[in-house]
C-alpha cells in the first residue's frame, strides 16, 4: 500500500510538469498532490462570520495581521480579525481561506471550462469540508452528465487527454505532456486523478490566482439569502423617446423566482407619466418632461426583500434645427400655448432672448417691424432680422422660398 501511495505520488509529479509545471517544483506539486488525495479540512482555530448586510456594502482588507472589514455604509466602521475562514452575508456567502476552497473552484474550471455556479460549488466545498477527497469529489464530476457530454461517453486516453487540455489550460496538449499523461494513466492513474493533477497544475493555478484571492463566493447549504436588485445603468434622452427600465440582472444567490416593483421617487414637476408596469422586469415609459426620472426598484423571493436600487434617466429637449423667421408668425399675435408649440417644432426666433421661454415680454419687446428691402428676384423670401437681448443685431437675409 505505501509503495502503492508514492507510486502515485509520483506519477501525479511528473505528470505535473507536463501540463504546465516546472522540474524545479515537481516536490512542491507532489506534496500539494498528497495533500488533495487526503481530503484535509481547515482548522477548528479558524473563524467563520456572519454579517447583516450585502457582500458590496463591506470592504475586506488581507493584512499581515489578518483581515480588516469595514461596513461602508455605516460610517466606515472597521472590525479586524486575526483568522478568518468564511464570511456569510445578506446575499451570499464567501470563502476566504483561499489556499483550500480554491481547490473546488479550480476542479470547476478544469473539467467543465466554467466558472463553477454558486450553489455547486458550495456543495462540493461543504463535502470537502467533511473530509472528503479532492479525488472522490472528481470521481463525481468524471461521472456526471455534464462531464461526458463535454468529453464524450468512453473517449480513449488522447482524446480525453487533449480534451482536458482545451477546457482546463485553455491550450493543445504539448507533445511531452501528452506522452507523460499517457505514460501514468497505463501505468494506473485514473481519470479522476488525472483531473486532480490538471486542476492543481502550476499553470491552471496561475491562470486562476487573480480570480480567486479575494476570495470566493458560494451559496451555503441550507442559508437562504437575500436577493439583490440590479435597476440597471443611468440613461442619457431626449424628449419623445421610450425609456425602458432592466431589472433583469437581479439576482438571487439560492436561484429562487424573484418578484419586481418598482416605484418613482421623483420625476419633473409637469410630468404626469406612469411606467407601463411597476412588476415588470422591464417596465417602460415616454418622457413627457425635461428633467430627471429616478426610480427605485426591490426584488423579493417570497421570503426576503432586496435592498433597492436606484437608476436615474436624464431628460433633455429633442434638438431641432432652427425654422428661420418669415415674418409668418408674431410673438404679439400667437397664445402662449400656440407659442410653446411652434418653439419647440424649431420656431426658435421667437425665443428672441434666449432664455429656453418663446413669446415673453422680452421677446416682444424686440420684434420691432424690421424694413424689407426690394424684392432682388422672383421666389426669394425675406428673413427677418432681430436683436438679441444684450444688443446684438442679427441681421436679415434672403432666401428661397
């Protein structure tokens, strides 16, 4: 049995090097091999906590001492930890004893060419937890339906081989590390090892390290969380154009259904508009305003409610090319209401003041009758000149018409 043991032990080192491994940490990959057959659980020293609020309301701060987790909202309020194992929040859960939850994530990532899903990894790292090992939690992915339609049914050892090579180091299998793989399976090593010895590969660890050291997030089992609410991005518009609202990047972490509401929290004071829907997860509306629209939406699974979350549309005028001045229409002459109608059509000399408000006094005031010269030709119009309200003249001009 112990020959048994550092047969495999070795075969796993050396077959290391050939996906991604140097010869110079074959004893390093060798121990880390062992250790993963082993299945070893953190300590009892380490921490685990729970917090109250969501996952992006606290900062979480790796120190030489240990950890530092500041509740943003709340003043910045800081609590240092000396260990720290796992922490749950409101909305889900995250694993920050890297070095060993990031084994599942990895094994995730090798046989499937995924990142694994927060309820899955959270219930093979619970069956890590317990003691089980890293290579009997392969022998279950090895098996799965997922697995075999990924690698097919029965592949001989190449196909498998280049196949694991694609999904776990994203590469064709080098020569070497193809014929090193082959050697070990003939001389016994499983699929299941053979995942293990990918999935803890130096180069598959490399290629995973900036993902996970900040640790990661998974679903406990039996811990049922708070949804999150995602009202979507703030929207730039004009005038006329219909607005719709995405709430469809909510989430909930236990992939429980999720209802919507939304509600206004403010909006122009002129604007009678209402969205088409307040439970829609894309409800819409059309501006009938300028201004800002700011609405908030919560999200519930039928036990607990989101925090909400805010979005804003911005509102600006449709721009319109300026109508020139015929002479056809007088500020003194047209309602305001009529006024307000053609200004906002492109009538804008009659706005003379240029304050964004046609036919005022202002306005009317210098609209003096303006001379027309003699007509030069036949079909030429002549566009009235103004003067604005600081004095500068604007002058006239023929057109065609």
């Amino acid at each position: 049995m112990r020959y048994q043991s550092g047969l495999l032990a070795l075969l796993i080192a050396t077959s290391l090097i050939g996906c991604g491994g140097q010869s110079d940490t074959s004893s390093v990959q060798m121990r880390s091999a062992q250790r993963t057959q082993g299945g070893s659980s953190p300590t009892a020293d380490d921490d685990d906590v729970v917090l109250p609020n969501d996952r992006s309301q606290y900062l979480i701060e790796s120190k030489e001492s240990g950890y530092v987790i500041t509740n943003i909202p709340d003043d910045g309020t800081s609590r240092s930890y000396s260990v720290l194992r796992r922490v749950q929040f409101a909305d889900v859960s995250l694993a920050l004893d890297v070095d060993y939850s990031s084994q599942i994530y990895r094994l995730y990532q090798a046989a499937f060419n995924r990142k694994p899903d927060l309820a899955g990894l959270g219930h093979w790292l619970a069956i890590l937890d317990s003691g089980t090992s890293l290579v009997t939690i392969a022998e279950s992915f090895v098996g799965s339906a997922e697995f075999q339609q990924l690698y097919g049914v029965n592949p001989d050892n190449t196909l498998f081989l280049t196949k694991l090579y694609n999904n776990a180091l994203h590469r064709d299998p080098d020569a070497a590390g193809l014929a090193s793989w082959l050697r070990a399976m003939q001389l016994g090593l499983t699929r299941a090892q053979v995942l293990v010895g990918f999935s803890e590969s130096t180069e598959n660890k490399n290629a995973l390290a900036s993902t996970v050291e900040k640790g990661i997030a998974y679903v406990e089992r039996g811990v049922n969380y708070r949804p999150v609410a995602n009202a979507g991005s703030n929207v730039q518009t004009t005038m006329k154009s219909t607005v719709t609202l995405d709430a469809s990047a909510s989430t909930d972490a236990n992939n429980d259904s999720i209802k919507y509401e939304w509600s206004v929290i403010n909006k122009p004071s002129t604007s009678l508009n209402t969205l088409s829907s307040v439970s829609a997860s894309k409800p819409y509306f059309v501006p009938d305003a300028v201004g800002t629209y700011t609405f908030s939406l919560t999200v519930n699974d039928g036990v607990r409610a989101s925090r909400p979350a805010i979005v804003s549309i911005s509102v600006s005028a449709v721009p319109i090319a300026p109508i020139p001045d015929t002479g056809i229409y007088k500020c003194s002459q047209l309602t305001p209401s009529v006024a307000q109608a053609l200004y906002l059509a492109g009538h804008t000399y009659l706005d003379r003041d240029h304050d964004g408000k046609p036919c005022e006094a202002n306005d009317i005031a210098v609209e003096s009758p303006v001379i027309i010269p003699s007509t030069p030709t036949v079909k030429q119009c002549w566009v009235n000149g103004y003067r604005r309200k600081n004095g500068t003249y604007v002058n006239g001009y023929w057109r065609s018409c």
